[in-house]
C-alpha cells in the first residue's frame, strides 16, 4: 500500500472540524470547517455551526463504503496507516489498498459482478481533530462554500434527497 497526500485543495480547521457526513445509495457529502480565519491564539476554537461559516464540502461519486470515527490526533500513531506517513489534518488516497480488495472478494459472489468495474475505485482518507474518515469512491469533487455548515447541511439533504425523487 502507498499513502499519497492530496495537497494544496484546503486548509482543515485544526480545532473543531466538526465534520458531517450525508449519503443516499450513490452519492455522499462530508463538510467540515476550513481553516480561512487565522486566529491569534493558538488554543483550539469551539466553532458555532448555525452562524460560523466558511466550510469545505467534498462529494464523493459512486461511493461503495465508508468509515467514520477513532483515531483522532491524539492516537493516531497507533493506526497501521501512520506507517505509510499518515498524519492528522490531511486528505489522502491509499493506492493499492487492502480494503477495496477485501471489498471486491465479497463482491465476487454477485451474479453481476465485473472485475473491471474495480479499476475505478480509490481509497480516500480525511484526518480530523478527533477522527478519521474512509471513503472508498470512484472520485470526489471540492467545493469551498461560505455559508454556515448547520445551512449547507440543510441544502445538500435537499440535494440529497430530490434525487430519489
């Protein structure tokens, strides 16, 4: 496995994040604070998610899986990943990942299964204050946004949710 950090898109909020995550059957959403206001202090800052604004909004396309939750900051040298150069507060993609083969031997059983289909999946990885997102997804799409994440929560459910309809 090879961890290749995603550089130069956005600035993750290094003290409340607060990452939020949205899905339906094909498509899904995770927002989280970036770090556009420079503070002064060097303490974190509890942010408030109805009136701050300024957020990230990543679209994963045709996601398969996904996995939310330890290891935060604190614990992430214990993570196998942290061997290939993971650190927290960064994107990456795990080229050559055990996880989408493990993934693919289940999926071998399907009576429409199609090895090909496989060569279009990647492994995306977020690091946050207090936890890790996985995502494995054929592609993802980077939008900045300035409203407040409790606003663009409410529109991208209604995205969401109209293409059910």
């Amino acid at each position: 496995m090879e961890l290749t950090e995603i550089k130069g898109l956005f600035e993750m909020d290094s003290g409340t994040p607060s990452p939020t995550i949205l899905s339906n059957d094909n498509e899904l959403f995770i927002t989280f604070y970036s770090d556009d206001v420079k503070s002064l202090s060097f303490e974190p800052q509890e942010r408030n998610t109805v009136y701050d604004s300024g957020i990230i909004v990543l679209k994963f396309k045709m996601y398969l899986h996904y996995n939310f939750g330890i290891p935060g900051d604190e614990t992430i040298h214990k993570h196998p990943y942290s061997k290939l150069g993971m650190r927290s507060y960064s994107f990456y993609e795990l080229k050559n990942s055990n996880l989408i083969k493990e993934l693919q031997e289940i999926q071998k059983g399907h009576v429409y299964y199609d090895a090909d289909k496989w060569k279009t999946y990647k492994h995306y990885v977020l690091t946050f204050h207090d936890n890790m997102f996985e995502c494995i997804a054929e592609g993802f799409e980077i939008r900045e946004e300035t409203a407040s994440l409790h606003n663009k929560v409410s529109v991208l459910l209604n995205e969401l949710s109209s293409k059910h309809l």
